[in-house]
C-alpha cells in the first residue's frame, strides 16, 4: 500500500505550511489537497473497505464522505485508480437496503445522501441504479413540517442538517425536479431562519432579523441569544445558515430571493474562516464543508464584510481567507486534520479530514479559475 501512495504523493515538499511563504496560491492549495488525500489513502483498510480505526470506520456515511472527497480532489480519484476506491465503493453498495437506504441505524438520511453524492461524483453509470434507489428513498424522508429527518417512518420533525443533505443528495442525483417536494422544504427551511421578511414564527418576530439560520424551527444547537428587546430567540450560527442558503439554492431559489439575500447579509457580519461562527470550535469541520459549498454554490466569490468596532466595510476573498486558515491548521507531519472539540463526531480525523479535503478542492477550484 504504502508503494502504491509513493506513486501517487507529489507532495513531499509541502511540510511546512505555504502560508508561512507568503500569500497562499492555487498551487500551494493544490499540494494542500494531495496531502490529505494521501493521509485518507493511508487509512484504507485493505480488504474490508473501511477507513481509519475509530468509531465511525464502518459508517456508510463516512466510508462516502472519504470516496466523495477522493474524488472531488484536484486528481480526482476513480475507482480504476485501485482497491483504495474499488473496496470503500463496494462496502457501501453492500449497505444498500431493499428500501434503496444505505443503512446506519438511525442516520438512514445522512447516510444515503452521502452515498449518493459519493457515487455520483465517480461518473461510473454502472452505479446508475443504486444512486437512482438512493434517491428514491430520500423523498421518502421528507416529513409532513416539509423538513427532512433521520429516516422514512421516524416520528421526529425534520431538521435543517437533514434536511440539506435531503436536497442535496436529491438534486445531485439528478433527477428531475420534485416541484411539490421543494416548495414545502422552502417552508420549512424558511422557518430556521431569523428573516422577519419569510418567517412566519414567534421566533422570528421577536429576533434580530439577521439572515442566520438554526437547527429546527424554535430551537438551535448552540443555545439562544437575547436580543435588544430582551427576548431569547434560538441563536443563528454558521454552519446552519450555510446549510440554509445551500439547502435554498438545491430547492429552486435563484440568488435575488429574500432568503438567499438574508443568508449572504447574516455573513456579510459573521464570515469566518477560523471558526464555526456563533458556535465556536464546535463542528468547525463541517462548517467549512457547508459554507465552501454554499458561496461557491450561490456564485459568490468575495463577501462584502460590513462595518463593524469602528472598522470600515472591506470584501474578503473568501476561498482565499478559508484555505489559509486551513494550510495553518493541517497537521505538518501527516496533511490531517481534527478538531479538538469532540462535538458532532469532530474527534475523528477521518471524519475530520474528509469535510476538509472537500472544503479544499472547493476553494482551489475558486482560486484556479479565470
């Protein structure tokens, strides 16, 4: 195995971070990637498709994040490449249920829409059929709020994170646009949003109108906030409201919409490239996953920041500011990456390291383009 990565690894050199060089480039980004990607390939599990030792190895989930990431790098990986895609594909086909789930007791939406995404990012046709069951079963999810959850016949109401791997994992699929199933997600991601202007709920008269967005309707994973008038509303944080404006963009809204517009605003004033904004370090990894996906998704290549502390509004090359901060922080002995706060699974570098690998080729394809 590790013959097999000597032939693919160009990054030798790239032991010190190219931030500390100066400006971080394509390039440097670039040779980014290809570190983490060889620490992924490493963590094959020869023989049983898996990756890593942790927890998480055997969740389909996870098994998808890492051939999605593979993929989607800059070399972007096939299975023809070798066992270290061929294996990982197989193990998650052998998950697929009858019910078109790939199953993970409980996590049946995220796992089947990571599946998806996985399988159509290799553009292999002889996985047509499971991504196309995938799918099926996805729309299965949606629940009466129009929020998608956890699985076809759980009795909780949707959530915004479920709801956004949903769509997306319907909308890459590329199926045909489900204009019903759409139209009562809008509703119900409508509601996780703190847009006087398109949310009908108490928490949304009583906020501070900022375009963010949370978990569920009336609640946030983070806590809550009390605003001007002494009301305590659930508290927007970024990677929900990146979720959000993603979530938007799969099901229809084009980039004047009201909700799209109130997105971009609640970043105007909270982007962040070193932290999940409004939650800290918690579930840092995949902000930068959801948020790399959201701007480059809305066509958005530098954020407007407003004036805030006395300072004047300036623009940030946002792919530019998020790589930087992502070269600083990747290991310099082994191009991973895993967050210090356990929250969300974020102790585990695989997990960890796969958010961040698609986080990277996002911003190198904003950097490399003309």
């Amino acid at each position: 195995m590790r013959m097999l990565l000597a032939g693919w690894a160009l990054c030798a050199l790239a032991l010190v971070s190219p931030a500390c060089a100066g400006e971080v480039t394509a390039g440097d980004v670039k040779r980014a990637c290809d570190r983490a990607a060889n620490w992924l390939i490493e963590q094959h599990n020869l023989g049983a498709g898996t990756f890593g030792k942790g927890k998480l190895a055997q969740s389909p989930g996870v098994v998808a994040l890492v051939i999605k990431a593979l993929a989607g790098s800059p070399r972007q990986y096939r299975e023809p490449h070798g066992p270290f895609m061929t294996q990982p594909v197989k193990y998650l086909l052998s998950t697929q249920q009858d019910s078109g789930a790939f199953m993970q007791a409980g996590h049946d939406t995220y796992n089947t829409a990571l599946a998806v995404l996985a399988l159509q990012a290799l553009q292999n046709k002889n996985h047509d059929t499971p991504i196309d069951q995938g799918r099926l079963y996805l729309a299965k999810c949606q629940t009466k709020d129009g929020g998608f959850t956890y699985g076809d016949g759980f009795r909780h109401g949707g959530d915004l994170s479920n709801t956004w791997f949903g769509l997306s994992g319907l909308r890459t699929a590329g199926g045909k646009r489900e204009d019903a199933l759409n139209a009562k997600a809008v509703v119900f991601i409508r509601r996780c949003q703190d847009n006087l202007e398109t949310n009908p709920d108490i928490e949304a008269r009583q906020g501070e109108n900022s375009g963010g967005a949370y978990y569920k309707p009336g609640a946030s994973e983070v806590g809550t906030l009390k605003t001007r008038t002494g009301a305590e509303v659930p508290k927007p944080y970024g990677s929900m409201t990146a979720a959000a404006l993603d979530a938007y963009l799969h099901a229809g809204l084009k980039a004047d919409a009201p909700e799209v517009k109130a997105a971009l605003r609640w970043f105007s004033v909270h982007f962040s490239a070193k932290e999940n904004p409004g939650a800290g370090a918690t579930g840092y990894f995949y902000y930068t996953w959801a948020v790399s996906r959201a701007l480059a998704a809305a066509g958005v290549k530098e954020i407007d920041l407003a004036a805030a502390e006395g300072k004047p509004a300036s623009k940030v090359n946002w792919a530019k500011a998020l790589a930087e901060q992502l070269l600083e922080i990747q290991d310099k002995a082994t191009g991973s990456f895993v967050n210090k706060d356990s929250r969300w699974g974020e102790d585990d570098a695989v997990l960890c390291t796969a958010y961040t690998l698609q986080s990277l080729s996002q911003c190198y394809q904003v950097l490399s383009a003309k």
